[in-house]
C-alpha cells in the first residue's frame, strides 16, 4: 500500500486488522445450535476486533481463542460447563476494547456492543460482579432473553432504519459484513459504559442513557421514534460518499489513470482546501501520478463514525462527517483509515484528515544487553511535505497521562520531522507512573508558531489535535526475556555470523502476545564513520524470519559491532524490542587467558544507571592482580548523575578463579567472554539472578567521564562543630538492635596542626521511632593527612588497636558524603566499610526527635 494511504497507525500494528472495513463483523458466522463441544460467533466493535475472546464456564474453566480477521472466532469448550460468559479483549481502530456476551448452551453467540448491552440490562449489576460470581450464579435464558426485548426496544430506530428483521436475535442471529442489517446498525451507534450506566449515541449525536442497575426508566432510556429519520439520512450520505469512492476505484480498476482521466472525474470531488497527510489538493493529486495513489484494483468502503458540527465547517459547507474508510488492495491485505467528508450544497467533497502532521507516542518496552527491561513512550513524528513549517510551525508541546511534563519538540526543517528537545521523550516510566495512565488515554499535541527555547504551553498554538493509545507501556517487573523476540538463527553472534555484503537470512520465535514483528539491521563501515541501514518491511502478523540483502553496500570494520533489531507488537500496538549485537572475530577464541590476565591489566566500563537506579551513569575501573589461576580484581565504581555531574565512588574487590573453560568466577559472579576486539572486551555476566553485557575497554574509550577528586581539608572540619548521621539499623546478628533507625551525633573540636577530637554519641530506634538504647560518648583523636581523616580506638576485647580512614566523597555545603573504612591491623582481610551522609551544624528534616 503506498503512502497515500499509509498512517503511522498502519506502520505499526493496524495492518494487522482486517476484515469487514468499520463494519462490525465479517464473513458468515456459524448457525444457530454449532457444535456440541464450541462456540463461535463473530466478535466486533465498529469492525472486527484484533485480539482475544474468552469464555469462563459455570464450572470456574476458562478457554481462549483469536479472533480471525474477519472478526470471526470458534471456542473450544470440552473442559467447560454451561451457562457461559464471554468478553473479547483487543483493539478496534486504534482503541482498547473489552465488551462481554453470554450462552447459557453451546452454538453461535456474538459479542458486540449489543450483547455487550444486553449482559449488563440482565444483570443488573456492573459487569465486574457478574463475572466474579458466574460460578455461583449464571445468567438464564428467561433473564437473557427480557434483555434482549429491552435493549431491541431501546435501539429500534436504528434498528428499522437499517432494515434488520423484527425477529433478528443479536446474541445469536447470524449476520454478514457487507455493511447491510445488523452490521449497518453496529456503524451507526457507539456504546460507552460507566459503572453500571450504558449511554448510546447515534451517528446523528443523539443519545440515551440507561442505569441498568435501576427499574422503571423505560420512558426515558431509549432512542425517539423521530431518530429513525436522522438515521436514514446519514445512511443516505454515507451512500453518496461511497459513490464518491466508486469513482476512485473505477479509475484504478485496471491501470493507472492518466493525468486527464484524474482531472476529469476525481479532481473535481476533492475539497479546494482539502488536507490529508500534510498535503493540499494539488500535493496529492500531483503525487497520484508518479504512481503514488492507492493502487490497482484497491477497493474502499465507507462507514460515519461521527457527525460534524456545523460550527466546525467552514463557510460554504452545509454538512460533513468524519468516515472511516476500509482500503482493500489487490492482494486482499486490508487496512483502515479516517478522513473527512464536506456536502457543498451540490456535492459531497473528500476534504482530508484535517492534519497538519503525523504523530505517535508508542508504548515501548525493551530489554537491553544486560537482560534490563524498561518502558517508556516511543515518539514517532512526521510533518509531510514540511506542510506545518509551512503555516509558521517552529515547536510542538505533547501533554497527556505518563508523559513528560514540559517536554518541548524542535521543528528539524529541513528534515520533515521535529525533535525532542533534551531527550525528554526518552524517559522511562516507573510502575507508579504507568499505573497512573488508563486506557484509550488522549494526548494533546499543540503545534506553535515560537521556537522551542522560549515557547510555553499558555502560548496561542497554530494547530491542536488528539492522539490515543489504546493501552499504556508494560510494568517492566511483568516481563522477561521471554516476553521479546529469540533469536533462533544464527545460533551465535560474531561477526563471522553476520553476511555483509550479502543477503543474510536470519529467523526468530515471537513471544506468546505478538501479532507484529519487524527487523532491522544497523553497522557501522568504519570507526568513528557513518552507520549503514537495512530494514525488512515486510512487516506481517506471525513473522518470524526476514532477509537482507546488503549486496554492494559497505562490510562492517573488524573492531566494531553489528546491531540486529528485533521488535514485536502485541495486540495493543505496544511495542517490544530487543536488540542482539554481533562483534569480534570468531578466530580469538572467546575466553580468558592466564596470558591476558597475569599481564595485570586494567580495564575500563561505562554502563547506564547503577545497581538501584537506572538513571545517569556508573564507570568501573577494574584493576586485575594475582597469578594463575587466583586474580584479584579491584573494582572503583564511580556513579555520575544523569547531568554527568559526579555523585559518589565504592571500591569493592572481586577473588576471583579462572576455570579451564575460560571463564572467571568468584563471589557469587561468573564472568564469560563473549568477544575480543582490539579495543575491548565484551563480556558476558551472571550472578545466578541477574545476567548483564559489558564492555572492556583496554583504554579509557571517548566520552569517559572524570571524577572530581573531593578531599577533607583543614577549612572544612574547622567549620564544623557538630554533624548528624541517620541511617537504617541493619544488624541482624545482634537481637537487642532490631530494624529501625540508628542516629549518631559527632562533635568535631580542632587541636590544631591538624589535629582533631571526634566525640561520638548513637541512639537506636525501633520501626516506631522510639528509642531503645544509647552509646557513647566515644572520644577519637583524629588526623588529617592527603586529605582522609584518621581516627583510632582501641578494643580492650580483641587487645587490637582498630584505624578508620574517613574519605570525603562529595560536599555541597551542608552535606558531605563520607566513606569510612575499618581496619584490623592483625587482619588484613577483617574490615568493614561504609558511606554516610554527614549533615553540618544542622539536624536533616528526617532526624526523628526522641525524650
């Protein structure tokens, strides 16, 4: 399908629906009675539903079946007893849907939002009760079948303008998806729920509310007779507008027609100030004719999905509506799109999808080389033909549940496309944050004249529109490896593995939820050059190998790395990637060396976040020592935050064995070498729980970030009197000190030359803040040498005089980050090592105040 018809939303997952095009239901559903042991029926909200149906039993079994395109489904029930409640789960054109239906025996049962309806009025109760308890109490047939008269009652109008026979059951009345009867009547109404409040609209606007939870509101919960008029109306319109179509399709019925032939029988039924896609009337038409348009032998069907509003037609225009329109190409692949229709008085006009861009903020999971799995918005924009540029657009503000607050976009003219402004759409979103965004959430996206420096959200915008994600990103803590793409072919990722130039076919198994896949292929021809791209676009439902053919185009250098990107989309059109790179020379073989590693070497990584936050950046220098096979490896890790400003350093030492299959273990960790360049090291790593993949850098690579050194002085303790320490109580060796909060109170007196006196007094408190036990005063003579304070205390235990060495880590003032390290001098592996937050002068607002 070319661009003329090819939104975002198709790109990423709609070309997945098919089907009856806006109608709701396809094909012929399964006669009344069906198999003894099944269900089937046909599952659609406005058109078929891309997803799931479920059914839960009397007997508390539950089974599953996809919707096919069609909109068509079948249940296996063997394991289940009737009566039945089903609801099917997916999306309908681009937003989430769940709407319930219910069988008190086997055969042909369709779930709409009719039967959706219909459930509820039987109920009398929200449809959350019901379900939780079917297993005890089942919807009858006498009670289904009230509703049913009920709810026909309430929607006759619609019901008799499109033609659907009096005794038409729409729980289990079979129908087709020619847009005639039931599934006409399904286009022209919406059905929303809120609790237990139904409220339905026609297309025309007019609408009814019904509390299914309360009698006697007959009179008022229904749709007037007049309406059926109304509706008439408008399916006249839509007929008009699909004669329209007709006349597109007759011209590419067999050929592409020529300029004359265009001008003579479309061009004069497109809107003068028609929009669709950033192109005007001349764009588009201009655009058909260097075979851009919607191809030989397409087909197009149009259904309302909502009346205009005369206040928001232009003079000149006495009606409109906003279609959804089912495109068919040659090859039977279906797809949707919505456009605008315009009735000058004469004629109804194609006036475009009214947009001045393409925009879309993808939920978006991913898993990294370090088996780390986040989520975050993935922001997809496009501004065609630079059509908004054009109006004066420089900025662009999107606002809406989940994202970034005061996030602004650059216009990257003369790239057609905008940029966000700091990175800011590529922060990840917390468990807190994602459960904080609902379903089907709108997003603002505003379009201003002022530059992204200087433009706010008050400012007057040139342009506004909505955007809609059917559901939010996904909980990382819900998700595993297995929850993305396994590389299955090759089996191994050198760049032995890798075919470029060639034509490289590679293969995959999808995780359980994908309906999507897609791949691409990034490396890089020289260091420090320009990367090269593939990308397979023969994205499909149930994709599981691409091919790339990289004939004639550049090898990847020896030293650097293949990207291979392998992304998924569930039935929500949420995203989920992983990326698997190929590096190194399959000739090294891939382990550790006593050669490599007696050379006592020092290596160098940089990686994203630290152990407990995944923002900024952590660099380890790790220092190898020892002999075969015992090495110790000492390991300063310096955290930088995520302004690269430097926060703290540890040191923490790794005894380490090296093992005759190459590998590196030793407390708790086994380290395997994935690769080895000229540069660096890729290594593999696991504790048992966690796995991760590093670099080694033989030499500190480009972007390393410099600690700044911070040291005590003598200006700094001598401006101290007195400092406060909090911290958690976490000695579970002693019983007398249980979980809580230890508080420690230092007083600093200068002796001079250097020379200080440390008076320390703790309190412990339990969880309650209460407090449980004091020691002190502890008296240190300290002293202040390179910059660490030593202090000394004799145990008259042990008989053993013990140092602590104080380092200052970081100091802004009023707080110094401090470590502190204990020294047995019998001993030199007894120790014990810590940091603290020194508050100066002043207690924090956290210090807990005790009698």
């Amino acid at each position: 399908m070319q661009r003329f018809f090819g939104l975002l939303v198709a790109l990423i997952f709609i070309s997945t629906m098919a089907g009856c095009g806006g109608s709701s239901g396809g094909g012929s559903s399964s006669s009344g009675g069906g198999s003894a042991s099944t269900l089937s029926g046909i599952a659609a909200a406005g058109a078929p539903i891309v997803g799931l149906v479920n059914v839960l039993g009397a007997n508390g079994e539950t089974a599953s079946a996809p919707i096919e395109a069609d909109g068509s489904y079948t249940l296996n029930v063997d394991a289940l007893t009737p009566a039945y409640i089903l609801f099917a789960e997916g999306t309908v054109n681009g937003r989430s849907v769940k709407i319930y239906s219910a069988a008190v025996e086997e055969g042909n049962i369709n779930i709409t939002p009719v039967t959706d309806f219909i459930v509820r009025q039987a109920a009398g109760a929200a449809i959350e009760e019901v379900v939780d308890g079917w297993s005890t109490s089942q919807l009858s047939s006498e009670e289904l079948a009230a509703a049913t008269v009920r709810v026909k009652t309430q929607l006759a109008p619609v019901l008799a303008a499109t033609g659907v026979a009096a005794d038409f059951d729409p729980m289990t009345g079979a129908f087709e998806a020619d847009g005639n009867g039931f599934d006409e009547a399904l286009d022209s109404i919406d059905i929303s729920v809120t609790g237990t409040t139904v409220t339905v609209t026609t297309v025309t606007g007019s609408d009814f509310t019904d509390d299914v939870a309360v009698s006697g509101d007959d009179a008022d919960a229904a749709l007037p007779e007049n309406e059926e008029a109304a509706i008439v109306a408008g399916l006249t319109d839509i007929e008009s507008i699909n004669a329209l179509l007709d006349i597109l399709e007759a011209l590419y019925a067999t050929q592409a027609p020529d300029a004359a032939a265009i001008n003579a029988q479309f061009a004069g039924l497109i809107a003068d100030d028609f929009i669709e896609e950033g192109e005007n009337k001349a764009e588009m038409l201009a655009g058909w004719l260097n075979d851009d348009g919607p191809g030989i032998g397409a087909t197009f069907t149009a259904t309302i999905e909502n009346q205009i509003l005369a206040d928001d037609l232009p003079v000149g225009y006495s009606n409109g509506y906003k279609v959804r329109v089912r495109y068919q190409d040659d090859s039977g692949e279906e797809d949707f799109w919505t456009t605008n229709m315009v009735f000058n008085g004469t004629n109804w006009l194609w006036w475009g999808d009214r947009t001045w861009i393409n925009f879309a903020g993808e939920p978006f999971s991913w898993i990294d080389s370090r088996s780390t799995i986040r989520s975050r918005f993935d922001t997809w924009n496009e501004d065609y033909q630079n059509y908004a540029y054009d109006q004066g657009v420089r900025s662009m503000i999107v606002s809406g549940p989940g994202f970034p607050t005061n996030c602004v976009f650059s216009h990257a003219f003369p790239e057609n496309r905008f940029y966000a402004d700091n990175d800011c759409d590529e922060v990840y979103l917390t468990a807190q944050q994602i459960a904080a965004i609902p379903d089907n959430a709108e997003y603002t996206v505003q379009l201003f004249a002022e530059e992204s420096d200087v433009v706010a959200v008050d400012d007057m915008p040139l342009h506004t529109f909505t955007y809609i994600n059917p559901k939010p990103p996904v909980d990382p803590a819900t998700l595993t490896t297995n929850s993305f793409a396994i590389l299955t072919d090759p089996t191994t990722q050198t760049l032995d593995d890798v075919t470029i130039p060639g034509v490289w076919d590679i293969s995959w198994t999808n995780p359980t939820q994908a309906v999507l896949a897609w791949a691409q292929l990034t490396w890089e021809p020289t260091l420090g050059g320009d990367w090269l791209f593939l990308e397979d676009e023969n994205d499909e439902r149930g994709k599981t190998s691409a091919s790339f053919d990289s004939q004639g185009m550049a090898a990847p250098h020896s030293d650097s790395t293949v990207e291979l990107w392998i992304g998924t989309h569930d039935i929500y059109g949420r995203h989920f990637g992983r990326s698997f790179q190929f590096s190194g020379n399959s000739v090294i073989t891939p382990s550790f060396t006593e050669a490599m590693l007696d050379a006592s070497p020092t290596y160098y990584v940089s990686w994203e976040g630290n152990d407990t936050v995944d923002v900024g950046t952590t660099q380890d220098t790790i220092v190898f020592s020892g002999t075969y096979p015992n090495y110790v490896a000492t390991v300063e890790s310096s955290y930088f935050d995520d302004n690269d400003d430097f926060q703290s350093t540890e040191n923490i030492v790794l005894n380490l064995t090296l093992n005759a299959d190459g590998t590196l273990s030793g407390d708790g960790e086994t380290q395997t070498l994935f690769a080895s360049t000229a540069t660096y090291l890729t290594v593999d790593g696991t504790d048992g729980v966690d796995s991760w993949r590093d670099d080694w850098y033989f030499a500190k690579p480009a972007g390393w970030l410099e600690s700044v050194t911070v040291e005590f002085t003598a200006q700094i303790l001598d401006g101290i009197t007195t400092v406060y320490v909090q911290y958690d109580a976490d000695d579970d060796e002693d019983a007398n000190f249980p979980d809580g909060t230890n508080q420690e109170v230092i007083t600093v007196a200068s002796n001079g030359d250097s020379s200080y006196t440390l008076t320390f007094n703790k309190e412990y408190l339990d969880v309650m803040g209460t407090s449980i036990d004091t020691e002190g005063p502890f008296i240190m003579d300290a002293t202040l040498t390179d910059g660490i304070l030593t202090t000394s205390y004799y145990d008259d235990v042990d008989d053993v005089t013990y140092t602590i060495n104080w380092s200052l880590l970081s100091e802004d003032g009023t707080t110094l980050v401090v470590a502190g390290e204990e020294i047995n001098p019998n001993d030199a592996n007894d120790y014990g090592s810590w940091q603290d937050e020194w508050h100066l002068n002043a207690q924090p607002d956290s210090w807990i105040q005790t009698r």
